[in-house]
C-alpha cells in the first residue's frame, strides 16, 4: 500500500465510528435500532479484515450483517474481494449479508460489479462519493463527517466557496485547537483526491487564507507569540508533521511553516539518521 492510500485509510479509521450512523441512515438507506460491532478478522482459508463489519437490525426489524468497504483505486478485481467476504460471512455468521463499497476517487469508477458463472452468480452495490450532494455531509454536527465533504459533489458550486463552507462548518462543530488542527490535516490530504476540481494547492491556499492567526496550527497549543523558544518548539513539530504525513517540498513547507529552507532539511535529516 501507498504513503499516500495509508494516509487515506488512517482517517477513515479515525473517523469511522462517528460517521456510519449517518452514513448508513443517508447514504444507504439504512436505519439501525441496534448496531453490534463485530470482529474485523475473518479466518477460514485467508484472512480478510473488512473496513466497516457490524450487526444490524433495522427499523423494520431485519437482522443481517453489514459490510462496508472505502475504496481509493478502481480496482478491477473488487468483486472477486467481496465475493469472498460474501462467502466467509454467510458461513461464519449464517446470517443475510449486506455489502456496500463507497468509492472515494474522484472519476467515475469502472470496476466490474457484478460475477455471472454456471454456478455463481453475486453482484455488490457500488456508491461514488463524488456523485453525491456534499451537504449531505455538510450538515452533519460531526466533524468527523463534515471532512468528508470535500470528496462529494460540490453541485456546481466553484470549489473555493464550497471549500470555505466546509471549514467554516468544521470550526463551527469542533471544541478544541488539537481537534481543529487534527480536521483540517484530514482536509488537506482529502484534498489530493480532488485532483479534477480542486488542486492540493488550490485546498492549502484556501485553507489556510481562512484559518485566523490566532487558531493557525503554528499558534496551536497555547503558544505564547513572545517566546521565541515555544515558537521554535512548535515550528519544529509542525514542520515534522509535514514531512512525515505529506509529499510537499521542502520548499513548499517552509513557505507554509515561515521558516527557512536550511531549517526544514536540517529536521528532514534528522528524521532520516533515526
């Protein structure tokens, strides 16, 4: 897997548990009564760890499993990976089994869907992010969900209003300087996704136009502006973080870090001899 596909993934396991209710009430129709979470390894033949796996009854009074799995490349062998999910939850669970797979890039995704054999035949419901209305997310009292927003579809919107809705919504429902510092790093690595509509520049750019001085990530953590060492201390882990969590410059992160290029290399370099 990818720096950047692990990226991806650490959010979403961040983040998960704050979002399903919402999404599976919004996106997949679903309204849970009662919500089971179930162990994510499955082992039978192969180990296969699903990225949502819970037991659900809903309103209606059905019991089944369900699975949901967020996808970033188009994989075009998907529909072999949830037909074995399929299989090895029906034995392990004997129970109706829902899977849902939420893409998350932003083209159009053409990964088969469904399998027809002699002897088989099984298909799984595929949903694109970016085909769905992004105050669906935008909405939500969760920050957590309200990232999410930046990969659906801004509905015509141009890009830079809808990304500074988006950050006046996060600000508006998070409590916290580490939280709001913690959302919009999430913002700007989902930005890469939005490499069609919104450049990752583009993102930085705007992000950082509307984040005050007074909750900049450099000033997080209480940071007394007339201590030159605090500020040091905090420039040093802001520009350390940038290293390991992003593919910007060196360049690109001390304009970003107002510190000098000399200064970025010299922390790059003591990353690298550890």
């Amino acid at each position: 897997m990818s720096k950047q596909s692990n990226q991806y993934d650490k959010i979403f396991r961040e983040n998960i548990e704050a979002v399903i209710p919402s999404l599976m009430q919004n996106v997949l129709g679903i309204i849970a009564v009662l919500s089971e979470e179930l162990p994510d390894d499955i082992q039978h033949t192969k180990e296969r760890k699903p990225d949502v796996l819970k037991k659900i009854t809903d309103i209606q009074g059905n019991t089944f499993i369900l699975q949901i799995e967020f996808q970033v490349a188009d994989e075009p062998k998907m529909v072999y990976r949830m037909a074995e999910y399929y299989i090895m939850l029906e034995r392990k669970y004997e129970l109706p089994i829902e899977q849902f797979v939420i893409f998350l890039g932003p083209p159009k995704p053409q990964m088969p869907t469904q399998l027809a054999r002699k002897r088989l035949i099984f298909d799984f419901p595929l949903i694109s992010l970016a085909s769905l209305d992004y105050h669906i997310f935008l909405k939500s009292t969760h920050p957590e969900e309200i990232v999410l927003s930046i990969l659906a579809d801004f509905q015509g919107e141009a890009p830079d209003k809808a990304l500074q809705q988006i950050i006046h919504r996060i600000e508006e429902t998070t409590t916290g300087d580490l939280a709001l510092k913690r959302y919009f790093n999430q913002l700007r690595v989902l930005a890469q996704l939005r490499n069609l509509e919104l450049t990752f520049k583009e993102a930085m750019d705007s992000i950082e136009k509307f984040i005050s001085e007074e909750r900049d990530v450099l000033y997080l953590r209480g940071l007394d502006k007339g201590e030159e060492k605090a500020k040091k201390q905090t420039q040093t882990k802001f520009v350390t973080n940038l290293l390991l969590k992003t593919d910007f410059s060196v360049e690109r992160i001390a304009e970003i870090t107002d510190v000098s290029i000399d200064f970025v290399k010299a922390i790059q370099q003591k990353i690298g001899s550890k």
